[in-house]
C-alpha cells in the first residue's frame, strides 16, 4: 500500500554543521560569521517555500542466483546484494521538496545573488536528504524487522538509471518527473531509495 508523508519543513532539523560542510566549510563546524546573514536569511526562505513530501511502497523480494527482483525490475551490484539479499520485503521511497525551491535558486541566480543561490542550493540539498531521514526513522520505529542501510541509485555500483522505474512507480503521487536519457528528477531536491528489511 502506498504511504504519502507530509512534512513540516521545520520538522526537519538539519544541523548547522552540515550545511556549512556542503557550501564548502567542513572541518569549522558552523557557518562563518560574514555568511552568518546570509545563511540565515536564506536558510528561512527554505522554510517557508519547501514542501517537504515522502512516498512510501513495499514490495515482495526474490532472491535467485545472488539476483535481487522486486516488481519487474532486478536491482544489480554490489551495494544492493550487501544490503538486501537477505530482505524479506523492500520499501522504495521517492522524496521531494517541491518545485518552488528550484525556482528560488535559479531566480537568485538569474539575478545576480550568487551567495544565496549557492546557499539555498546547498540548504535544499541537506533539507530532502533529512526529510528522508525523517521518514525512515518512523518506518524503523513501526517495525520488528531489521533495516538495512537505506540505498540511492547513483551511488556506488546502484545505476543511477534505475530512478526512471521509481518515477513510473511513485512519481505521479507527489507530481515528480524523470529525465530518460540523465535520469535525474525533477524538481531537482528530489532523491529516492531502497531499504531492506529482514528477520
């Protein structure tokens, strides 16, 4: 059954640090004191025009010859057979922050704020990352079941390509596209993933 999470963005509670280390700051913990209005501006902004949504599915696993299939689709590589081998059921999740963000990043950016534009980027890209961990921390808390590590196709061995199946699956509940030729999302603060759960 498909679960639809609504978010409150302030929910989502992104440390400082970890803002600061994706606008490149990583090691000094903090936002420098000269960004310090910058980021806070901006960081508000994210805020208020964020709509923080996660869609939720379970499949059935079948696992043959070191194979992982879930639906019509085999999930290949080595990431996946660490992690969901031993799955007695997969959750795919597809997240996104919404359309406005991206529309404020490349405003900013058209206008000449290259700062905030970088700022919000980075923001945005930390927010959807949280709001996910948001989500699978309920889903572990709802469980006896054993989570594996939550897995996104792009990284590792996990073709990036595998995104166009979670779009035909579960991007029309939370209006997300998939480009067929980079197979990225749209909007762009859009990740998805896979856990697995076991015994």
């Amino acid at each position: 059954m498909v679960r639809i999470f609504n978010i409150s963005p302030y929910d989502i509670k992104v440390p400082e640090r970890v803002i600061a280390a994706r606008m490149g700051f990583k090691g000094l913990g903090k936002i420098p004191g000269e960004f310090k209005d910058v980021y806070e501006k901006v960081h508000e902004s994210a805020l208020k025009i964020s709509k923080p949504v996660v869609v939720v599915d379970d499949y059935a696993v079948l696992v043959e010859n070191e194979e992982i299939k879930i639906d019509e689709i085999k999930i290949p590589g080595n990431l996946a057979r660490s992690q969901l081998k031993k799955s007695v059921k997969i959750s795919i999740l597809l997240a996104t922050l919404g359309s406005k963000i991206d529309e404020e990043i490349s405003r900013l950016h058209k206008n000449g704020k290259e700062v905030e534009s970088f700022a919000l980027d980075a923001i945005g890209s930390e927010m959807i990352e949280f709001a996910v961990r948001y989500v699978d921390g309920m889903l572990r808390n709802e469980t006896e079941l054993k989570g594996s590590a939550r897995i996104s196709p792009g990284y590792a061995d996990l073709p990036i390509s595998l995104n166009l199946w979670f779009y035909k699956k579960l991007g029309n509940y939370i209006s997300v596209k998939c480009n067929g030729e980079s197979f990225t999302f749209v909007p762009r603060k859009t990740i998805s993933a896979f856990i697995g759960w076991s015994n």
